[in-house]
C-alpha cells in the first residue's frame, strides 16, 4: 500500500515538473524558481479573472500539484475579478516578481507552453471567456478561440465596428475641412457626426475590462 502511495505521488510530480519544464522553455531560462513564480502568477491572474464554473473546468485539465497552486488562495465568492488589462499587468507582475514591461511576453509564454500541455481547445475555451484588451495580454495577440463559433464571430463584428467608426469620422472631418478651404455640405456634417457618435456609443459587444 506504501509503495502504491509513493508511485502516486511520484507521477504527480513528474507530471508538475514536465508542465514546468515546458514553461521554462518558452521562457528561455533554466531557473526553475523564476519559471515557478511566473507559471503560479499566470495562474492565479487568469484564475481571478474567470467566471467561478469557467475556472474550476479550466483547473481540471491541470495536473493534481499544480492544480494545488491554482486554487492556493482563491476566493470564489469574490470573482471574476472585472480588471482591464493595465490591472492584470499590473497584479501578474507583482506576483512573478518581474516589471510591468517584462508582461507582454512572459504571459504569452507561458500561455503557449500551457495550450502544448492541456487538452485540444481546452485552454481557448477558457480564453474566450475574457475581453478583448486582457485576452491579448495573456495570448499575445488577443487571437479568437481557435474553434470560432460566438466569441470568434464578435471578435470580427468588433473590429469591423472600429473599422467603420473610423471611416465615418474620416468623412465627416473631409466635409467639414476640403482640400479646397470651401465648407462643403455644412449641415451633412453635424448630422454625420451624430451618426458617428451614436455608432460608437451603441456597439452589439457590451465588453467591459
């Protein structure tokens, strides 16, 4: 029975180690200590920023140890934390230890040595469930799930809608100041302007940091 105890735990901790080693990788460095304190920082900002169900299926796909460290200190009765992405920089760098500027690519990192590890689509899934501004800090690019489906689509639907604004505002500023230094259509642009203001107070999106 010892023994059968001892190989439990001794998988256990390889597994943990693997996922570690794989974390230092992407990182470049061979000191496992910093590699800890940056994987236990990931996991704890993108664990707060979760929905309660959303980060207790994310933490099943986690091996036994590091899913220990996953929920060390977690308050469910106080998320999601709703910070932006100014805060979650903030709060990951803090807990690595590591300035504010090193963020942007110690998170993607070690995002990208995580999706190596779990399930196909397991972490995408957990990543669609952030907005815009923090999921590019944690995945670099702020990419949409790799699946598509509803949080893909709205991706797309929201840089269209910028797209759009800023073409529209383009337009009204031309009517109201032509090359030519004539006022063209000098009541087209107030109305435009409304239009244009309306447009980028009502988005479809609702997303919030």
């Amino acid at each position: 029975m010892t023994s059968t105890r001892s190989d439990v735990f001794e998988r256990a901790t390889r597994t943990s180690h693997a996922w570690l080693d794989a974390v230092a990788a992407e990182l470049g460095t061979s000191d496992a200590h910093a590699a800890y304190r940056i994987l236990r920082a990931w996991l704890h900002t993108f664990r707060d920023r979760l929905p309660i169900d959303k980060s207790v299926d994310f933490a099943a796909g986690l091996p036994e140890l590091l899913r220990g460290v996953y929920f060390e200190g977690w308050r469910p009765a106080h998320v999601p934390l709703k910070y932006g992405a100014e805060e979650y920089r903030r709060r990951f760098a803090e807990e690595a230890g590591i300035d504010v500027t090193e963020v942007a690519r110690t998170a993607p990192a070690v995002t990208g040595a995580l999706r190596g590890q779990l399930a196909a689509g397991q972490l995408d899934r957990a990543l669609a469930q952030l907005p815009t501004a923090v999921r590019g800090v944690v995945d670099g690019a702020g990419r949409p799930p790799a699946d598509g489906g509803r949080e893909a689509w709205m991706h797309a639907l929201d840089v269209q809608m910028e797209e759009l604004v800023t073409a529209v505002k383009t337009l009204a500023d031309s009517l109201q100041h032509p090359p030519d230094g004539r006022t063209g259509a000098p009541e087209a642009a107030p109305a435009m302007a409304a239009r244009t203001a309306g447009s980028s107070t009502s988005s479809p999106l609702g997303w919030t940091d």
